[in-house]
C-alpha cells in the first residue's frame, strides 16, 4: 500500500494507469528509469520515477509469485473464477486510500486523484516550466496547468518577491 501512495504522489499518474501497470512499463532509458504509461486517448508516455522509488518497485515486482497469465504490477485481494488475482481495479484503489486515509486520522476527503494536484503543484512551485510538467502528466496543452493551478503560482510569486524585498 505505501508503495502506490509514493507511486501517485511522486509520479503524479492517474488511477486508471497506475491500475494498468504491467511488469514490464518500468523501463531504463539514458540511465533514468520511467514508467510507460497509458493515459487518455490511449497515449502512451514515459513518466520519471525517483530512483529510490523505482527500486522499490523492481523489489516489489521480483516478490510478486511468477504468474505469467498475469502481468499487472497491482493485484486485487479479489479472485476470479479460475482462482487467480485480478488486476487491482480503480474502485479497489479508491477504497485503499480512503481506507488509508481514515487510519490515519485524515477527515479531509482523501481519494488517488488529490495526489496527482499535489504532484503538479509542487512541480509548479519548485519552477518546472508548465510545458515540461503537461507532458509528463499528460495534458494535451497546458491550459489546464494554467486555469487549475495559475492562481497557486502567483501566490507564492507574491510571497517570493515580498520575501525577497523584504531581505534586504
């Protein structure tokens, strides 16, 4: 379970293709590693893993019993009627961070989608150019990037400048 909430808050994916992660989508390429992803439109997409992050996932994907009429990342407790693991499901993903969240004593709504916002927000904040952060999460312009989170940018914009006036 902490492995798909670091997977959702340091990759910024989406439910729907953290769920459709095969074994093989993560992939070295130039020394990097990424996840290929399938997003909207059926688009494919490599998206930058930390490298801790991505060792902990080549563990997690060596643990997993060798089942090769299964090849998704993330199984369901769920079996089907030939007895084998389903893929976890968006739905069962929803649960566990609901489920998650509640333990933990959160009673703000808390559901996989908020950790994509917060992944996009944080790259805003630390500068990472809008045009950079749409293709790694997928947007077709940035557009969005600008009329969801254009208003966090120039708050801290604000603050920046103020904090910088206000050292000399």
């Amino acid at each position: 379970m902490h492995l798909i909430v670091r997977l959702l808050a340091d990759t910024g994916i989406r439910a729907d293709e953290l769920c459709g992660l095969q074994v093989d989508d993560l992939i070295e390429h130039d020394r990097h590693d990424y996840l290929r992803v399938t997003g909207k439109g059926e688009k494919d997409r490599l998206v930058p893993v930390p490298a801790q992050l991505s060792k902990r996932l080549r563990r997690y994907i060596r643990s997993r019993p060798a089942d090769p009429s299964n090849t998704f990342v993330f199984l369901s407790l769920r079996r089907s009627r030939r007895g084998e693991y389903e893929p976890l499901s968006v739905s069962g993903l929803e649960q566990m961070i609901h489920a998650l969240s509640k333990n933990a004593g959160i009673t703000r709504r808390v559901y996989p989608h908020i950790f994509r916002h917060t992944y996009i927000t944080e790259l805003l904040r630390r500068g990472v150019d809008a045009t950079k952060i749409r293709r790694v999460v997928g947007h077709s312009s940035t557009q969005l990037i600008d009329r969801v989170y254009g208003h966090l940018v120039e708050g801290d914009l604000a603050d920046s400048v103020l904090g910088a006036l206000t050292q000399r």
